[in-house]
C-alpha cells in the first residue's frame, strides 16, 4: 500500500496536561468524524516520514483547538515527541460526501470560470471564516479573488474536469 495518499486533517501543536493529550490545529472540513472515538488516524513525522496509525479515544474542542486523546498514549513525555507531527487520514478512508459537497483537495487548483465563460483563474486557497467558506481565486494576472461559497454564486462543481462555473454578483469583483 505504497501508493496511498495522505490527506492532512491536523496538526499537532503541543500536549495538553500530564495524560497524554496533545493539542491539534483541525485542518479538515469534518473535525468531528475525524476525531471521533474509536476513529483511526495516521500521525506523521514530517521530517523523516515516519508514521504511526493511532485510535483516537476521544476529542474536545477548546479555543478552537481539539484535545486529543490517542489510545494508549498516556504520558505528557511521549506525547511531547509529537510536537509538530501530522495528522493524516487515507484518501481511501474518505466518506462519502454528499451531493454539492467537496473536500478541500478536490477544490484547490480547479479553473473557475464564469458563466459567460470568462476565465477568472485558479482555486489556491480555501478560507473558512464562518458561515460559508471562501475561495480565494488566483488570476493569472491581477489580484486575487475571493468567491463567496454559496449557491447564488458557485452554479456547478465539476472536480473530474477541475472547472468552477460561478456567477459573479455584483461587488465582488
């Protein structure tokens, strides 16, 4: 299974009290599916590659970080060892998403195009800043900008082709 592709879903960022809990910096659209109890995650050096799959006994949010407890990970040293490391899950494990929903990597570097189809340029960057998320569109020339998620703007999705078609409202170029 060399040839699985990781997807990051979070970072860890430091421990949390003498138990073994580490903090993590969720960068999935799912945190709650991904550190749901009894889910399996892979952590990953990412310096030396080196991976580990662990079960997550149970997640907590707190400051908008989740504490994490992994099975069998007890102890604030060994914990400490992680610092920095990743938290990946298998492109294979992915659920199913439901019609008109996307995961990130299926978005980033899609041609968005409006629907007098004039090209606008690429998907770099997803922002979540609250209710509905943000795609920030790099064009070739000029400055970015930023497309409002929604459906009076984003009409159709094809991530096989890799093509937005959106309809710009006005004030937002």
């Amino acid at each position: 299974m060399m040839d699985t592709e990781w997807l990051l879903v979070g970072k860890i960022v430091n421990t949390h009290g003498i138990r073994g809990e580490i903090k993590v910096v969720s960068q999935t659209d799912f945190p709650e599916e991904r550190f749901a109890q009894g889910n399996e995650l892979v952590m990953e050096n990412p310096e030396t590659g080196q991976r580990i799959t662990v079960v997550i006994q149970g997640a907590r949010l707190h400051k908008n970080m989740y504490i994490v407890k992994i099975k069998d990970l007890d102890d604030i040293n060994v914990a400490e060892k992680y610092k920095g490391w990743s938290l990946k899950v298998s492109k294979d494990d992915l659920g199913e998403l439901d019609e008109g929903e996307y995961y990130h990597y299926e978005i980033i570097g899609c041609k968005v195009v409006t629907e007098e189809g004039e090209e606008l340029g690429a998907v770099t960057e997803i922002l979540v800043p609250g209710a509905n998320d943000v795609w920030v569109v790099q064009p070739a020339k000029g400055k970015q900008l930023l497309i409002p998620v929604i459906d009076e703007v984003v009409l159709d999705v094809d991530v096989e082709s890799k093509k937005i078609i959106v309809r710009l409202m006005e004030g937002l170029i």
